[in-house]
C-alpha cells in the first residue's frame, strides 16, 4: 500500500519560511519523480516544484528563487523549502510521486500566508 505523508504546513506571517516534508512508504522512492503541487481556494491544482529520480528540479515561475525542493533517497522523503512567503503562496500543498503510468497522492497540507 503505498502512502504518502505530508507534514510542516502551518501559520506564517509574510517573508517568513516553512519546510514541508513529505514520508512516502510503499513505493521504491528512489525511482519516482517527486513533486509538490498546490491548490488555493477556488483554483486549480497546479505544480509548485518537481524532483527527477536523478534530481533534477523544475519550478514555477511564481516560486523561483522562493522555494527549494529536494530529496533523502536514504530516508524515502522529499522537501519543499519556502522562504519569503507571500499571501499569495497560501494553499493545500500535495505531496506527488509518479512514475511512468502510475501516480499518487498525499492527503496535503495546509499553508496559511497571513499579510
């Protein structure tokens, strides 16, 4: 059974930083692409960073330079470093591994930026 489990979201007042971590269990982690996707009120879920299984990374144009994401192979976890949050970052974040044809999902995080 595969889980992914997603932890870190919280309260932060503008410019401050969080780090989200996600603990996948079932899956080879290794060999999946990572990726943390977000969802705000009223919108779509969209992809906020990505992780290769090789490492390489790939952001947002609106997270650039804001956010890091990075894995512990060794530990099966994936992070999502935000700093210099803005109102505008607050949203459920998801945690999503995938592979080939095969995708899953954590329950999310919720991410609260208060101006």
């Amino acid at each position: 059974q595969v889980q992914l489990v997603e932890s870190g979201g919280g309260l932060v007042q503008t410019g401050g930083s969080l780090r989200l971590s996600c603990a996948a269990s079932g899956i080879i982690f290794s060999s999946y692409t990572m990726a943390w996707y977000r969802q705000a009120p009223g919108k779509q879920r969209e992809l906020a960073a990505l992780i290769s299984s090789g490492g390489t990374t790939n952001y947002a144009d609106s997270v650039k330079g804001r956010f890091t994401i990075s894995r512990d192979n060794a530990k099966d976890t994936v992070y999502l470093q935000m700093n210099s949050l803005r109102p505008e970052d607050t949203a459920v974040y998801y945690c999503n591994a995938r592979k080939r044809l095969s995708a899953y999902w954590g329950q999310g995080t919720q991410v609260t930026v208060s101006s």
